[in-house]
C-alpha cells in the first residue's frame, strides 16, 4: 500500500512538471514527455535520489539561459528554442541505459557532468561573447559557433562538471576525494570532446557574404562537416564515448 502511495505521489510530480515546463517554454510537449520517460526509468532502477543530477541539470541550464540570455546568429536552429525530445534524449538517454544497466554509480554523475558542463559553457560562453577560438586550429571563430571556445566558456563548462561531480557526496556512501576529481575531469574532458567533435564533424554552413553558421540559410552552402551531424548527434557521441572511456577508467 505504502509502495502505491509513493507512486503515486511521484505519478502528480512528474506529470505536474511536464505539464510545467511545457506552458514555461522550456520543453515542447514531446521533450516533456521523453523527459518523463527518463525520470521514470530512473526513478524505477536507481531510486529517486537519482532524480537529482537529471533535475540539477536541467534547472540549472534553464536559470542561466534565462539570466544570461544570449543572441548570436551563428548556432544551430535549435538555439533560444525549448528543447524538444530528440534534445533530451540526446543528453540523458545514456543516463537512462546506465540507470538499467545498474553498473558503477560514478558514471551516471561522470554522464550527467559531461552534459551540464558542455551545456553551461555554450550559454555562459554565448552570453559573454568573449573572444572565441576553434579548438582544432586555433582561429578566431564567432561565439556560438560548434566548436568555439573562450575563457568565460572554458571556467563554466568546470563549474558545471563540479557541481555535479559535489553531488556525489550525498549519493554514493562510499564516495573520496579522488571519486570528485574523476568526475570533474571526466565531465570537463567530455565538454573539450564535444568541441573538438563539433569543430571536426558538425554541419557548418558558409552564407553568401562568407560568413560561418551552424544553421543553413538561403543561398549558403555546406563548408565542412557532415549534413547529419548536428549539434544533438555531437551531444550523444560525446556522452556516450566519456561514459565508455570512465568505465573502462573506473
């Protein structure tokens, strides 16, 4: 009875956040709906506690895209837009399969620090718009652009990976010093990844007045990349080849 009970409770949350970040803007319905797929699948394999990095990380981004909000002309079509369920899918369905899996309790937050300091980076890097350089050949590139990095962007993308990586003192009993320090390397590796992945293989559209953009317009053509490389393939790729080298590592 008391088992109901808690399902239940936990049936009206997360039906009342989806229906929440829906009429905020912050999901599409369908991004909503996957997002409550991952919670539950989360909830069911790990417990509820596990909810707290996914949480952690979603609020997180929607705060600082809010309060520093960002106008650059160069990312994806996505960008500004609420996210939709091939963008969460795409940072949380590993997360789901390691929650199933029921390995190392590390590579969920190894996982989830990857997504919130790639994610941190672009919004805070953005916002700044300090100068911003390709991290494969060191040319200045404009802010926002898939494989851009800058200081701002750099100090953020750390800052997400440890403050993911902190939450493991109140997760994993058994957690050290040197567990944190796994994580937030591995979390600020997978955010490095994720540029270097995005500058070598994601979609790059060069305009008519040569400018460079994640996003194709009426007259511009492809100047490097692959067409079905986005921005959201990058994000999985990066995710999924961090959790494999950190369970390998682990």
């Amino acid at each position: 009875m008391e088992s109901l009970s808690w399902t239940i409770i936990y049936g009206v949350i997360g039906v009342a956040f989806a229906v929440l970040t829906v009429r905020r803007g912050s999901l599409t319905k369908a991004g909503a709906g996957t997002a409550l797929a991952l919670g539950t699948v989360t909830l069911s394999f790990r417990g509820a506690e596990w909810l707290f990095p996914l949480l952690i990380f979603f609020l997180s981004s929607v705060i600082i895209g809010r309060a520093l909000p960002a106008s650059v002309s160069v990312s994806d079509e996505k960008d500004k837009m609420p996210r939709d369920a091939v963008q969460v899918a795409c940072n949380g369905a590993v997360y789901g399969c390691l929650a199933v899996w029921g390995g190392n309790p590390m590579l969920l937050l190894v996982v989830m620090a990857t997504a919130t300091s790639d994610t941190w980076s672009s919004e805070i890097g953005k916002h700044f718009r300090q100068p911003t350089f390709d991290i494969t050949t060191g040319r200045r590139v404009p802010p926002g652009l898939s494989g851009g990095i800058s200081v701002a962007g750099t100090i953020a993308g750390l800052g997400g990976a440890a403050l993911i990586a902190l939450l493991g003192y109140g997760l994993i009993p058994s957690y050290t010093l040197g567990d944190l320090l796994f994580v937030i390397t591995c979390g600020f590796g997978g955010m490095l990844l994720d540029s270097l992945l995005g500058a070598s293989f994601q979609a790059r559209y060069r305009g008519s007045d040569g400018a460079i953009s994640d996003r194709p317009s009426p007259g511009s053509h492809l100047a490097s990349g692959f067409p079905w490389m986005t921005n959201d393939t990058v994000n999985l790729l990066s995710i999924t080849l961090v959790a494999l080298v950190a369970w390998f590592a682990a």
